[in-house]
C-alpha cells in the first residue's frame, strides 16, 4: 500500500485587520504587517524629510501602532490609512525640518529618491524644474493641506482613506485638497500638483 502523497497548501495571507487581531494573542504576527508595510511608510516619510528621520519615523511609527493594536477597529479592513495617520503625527514634530527640506528641493532640485532616475539629459532638466517649484510651493502649505495633498498625490490613498488617516471629515479632506491644489497648481504655472507630483516622486 503505498503512501498518500504530501500536498503542501499555501496559506492565503491574512488581511491587515486579521493580522492585529491575530496580533494581540500572538504579538510576532505584527511583524507581518511591518514587512507589508513599512517599505511605504518609509518612502513616504523620506520624501517629508529625508532618510535619516525617515527611519525613525518608520520604528516609531509601527511601536505606536503595536501599542495601539487593541484600538484598531476591524471594520477599517485595511491598515495603511491608520498607520499613514501615526506616521503624519509625528512628522508633524519634524515640522521645520519638513520646511527646510523643501526649501533645499527648491534650490538645489536634487532628491536623492529619485536621482538617476531619468536617463535622457531633458526629462531631468523638465524634472528639476517642477521640483524646484513643488519644493517651493510645499514649503508654503498648512500643515493640514500639505498632508492631504501629499496623501492622495504622493501615496493615493482615497478621500476616505485620508479622512481615516488624519480623522477628519471627507468635506475637510476635499476642501483642504482642493486650497492646496489651486496654491501649487498656481506656483506650477498652471499644471495639476496631482500630475506634476509624479515627476517629483518617481522612483
């Protein structure tokens, strides 16, 4: 008689809700939810401020959120919008520093998350100019219009993603987006801060 065979059955992975459920029972299970997701977290922090904060941003961030994990609601689903709102939090301690990098996007044109990006000798001439006059027009914002300006240009989340993240009402996250676009959409002669992010952040 011969052995039955052995299937090995791949686990489908658990959804972000499942996983901080699973997590208060079995704290390693957040390591998951790290792995999924700090590569974002991160990238979006070093655009606000630069690498070096950016990582402490990022550990921050996910110990606040395991600290936090018996307040998530489930019925969110998704984790990101709420792990994007710890994130801004303490970005927003970083306030100046956030300036000053955009200041220093404007003069000099150079962001390192992108550098070497473009191969042709024209697109990062066209590149450096809407970053020097992004950098510039970031600089300007409220916090509270940079956030969800950069929420939906840079990271696209939805209207009601970016109302989870920072806890404020879908009609303030529109009437924020849109005061930012028409400033930066001024500073870029005219062309959506939306559109013209993408040169800003490819990469």
């Amino acid at each position: 008689m011969t052995a039955p065979s052995r299937v090995e059955r791949r686990q489908e992975p658990l959804g972000d809700s499942a996983l901080v459920q699973a997590s208060q029972t079995d704290p390693q299970r957040f390591a998951e939810l790290y792995d999924r997701h700090a590569p974002d977290i991160h990238r979006y922090a070093a655009r606000r401020l630069g690498d070096s904060a950016a990582d402490d941003v990022v550990a921050e961030t996910f110990l606040v959120a395991f600290r936090r994990r018996d307040r998530f609601d489930p019925s969110r689903g998704a984790a990101r919008p709420w792990l994007y709102g710890i994130a801004g939090n303490l970005i927003a301690g970083h306030r100046r520093s956030e300036v000053e990098h955009y200041r220093l996007l404007a003069k000099t044109a150079i962001d390192p998350l992108v550098e070497g990006d473009h191969d042709r000798a024209d697109s990062r001439v066209a590149a450096a100019a809407v970053t020097r006059r992004l950098g510039a027009a970031l600089a300007r914002l409220s916090k509270g219009d940079r956030d969800v300006l950069l929420l939906v240009a840079w990271e696209s989340l939805t209207y009601d993603e970016v109302a989870q993240a920072l806890e404020i009402p879908i009609g303030t996250v529109r009437s924020r987006l849109n005061r930012a676009r028409k400033k930066v959409r001024k500073a870029l002669g005219g062309v959506d801060p939306t559109a013209a992010s993408e040169e800003f952040t490819r990469g």
